[in-house]
C-alpha cells in the first residue's frame, strides 16, 4: 500500500462536541474524565451510531444552504484531524441527491435522532466535506 495524500469530496452532517457529549450520555459512554474534552469518546460514539471517519483530515466543511448551495463563509477548518459525520447520498452529473433539507433532515433523525437533543439543527450541520488525508 502506497501512503500519500488522497482527496476528499463529501456530504454529511457533521457532530460537534455536544452531539458527541449527548450521544455519549445516551449511551452511557460519559464519565467525568471527558466532561470538558470529549475527544476520548469520539470513536465509540461513531462507531455506535455507525458514522462515517475520515482521520488525518486536512481541509473544510461547508455549510450547506438550504439550496444546496455552499456557503464559503461558514466553514469548519481541519489540519491534520478527525472529521465524524453521518454520510449522506451524493448527487451525480444527472440527478440530485435529495429533494430537500427536510428529506435530509429525516433520513438523519431516523437513523441516528435517537442519539441526538430533539433540538439538534439537521440543516444547521449539514456540510460538503472537502479536502486531502494522508494514508
């Protein structure tokens, strides 16, 4: 196997640490060692809720308007980190992935909105991940 840099185009709602640390409640993964930091759960909590990783992560995450539209100005900013997300369909040449946020948003609450607050923001999180991990 070859190690070398290799290119990332992708959809997904990203988490951040207060999705982890509620999901990590949910369950029962939080002990008082990860209270402010909750990086020490990170893996459990995607594994369990089975999202998608992405380690050795150098680049963005867009927010995506409800449009579909990238909004530049809003953007989470890698360097050599862990991107956790729940991967979503990617849209092709010929035809859109979705119809809307909402068929997004619904498609997440199902398969992980038992894990996250009922006022987790779905359109808030959504995002195109773009960038380069090294392996």
């Amino acid at each position: 196997m070859s190690m070398r840099d290799y290119a990332v185009d992708d959809y997904g709602v990203v988490l951040d640490d207060e999705a982890f640390k509620y999901a990590a409640q949910v369950l029962n993964q939080l002990d008082e060692l990860c209270e402010d930091d909750c990086y020490d759960i990170r893996d459990e909590v995607a594994e369990a809720l089975n999202l998608d990783m992405i380690g050795n992560f150098c680049g963005e995450a867009f927010r995506v308007k409800e449009n579909g539209n990238c909004d530049y100005s809003d953007a989470l900013t890698y360097n050599d980190d862990c991107v956790y997300f729940y991967g979503l369909r990617s849209p092709t040449l010929l035809k859109a992935a979705y119809k809307s946020v909402d068929e997004i948003a619904a498609e997440c609450r199902a398969a992980i909105g038992k894990y996250l607050p009922q006022t987790f923001d779905y359109a808030k999180h959504i995002r195109h991940i773009v960038g380069t991990y090294y392996g």
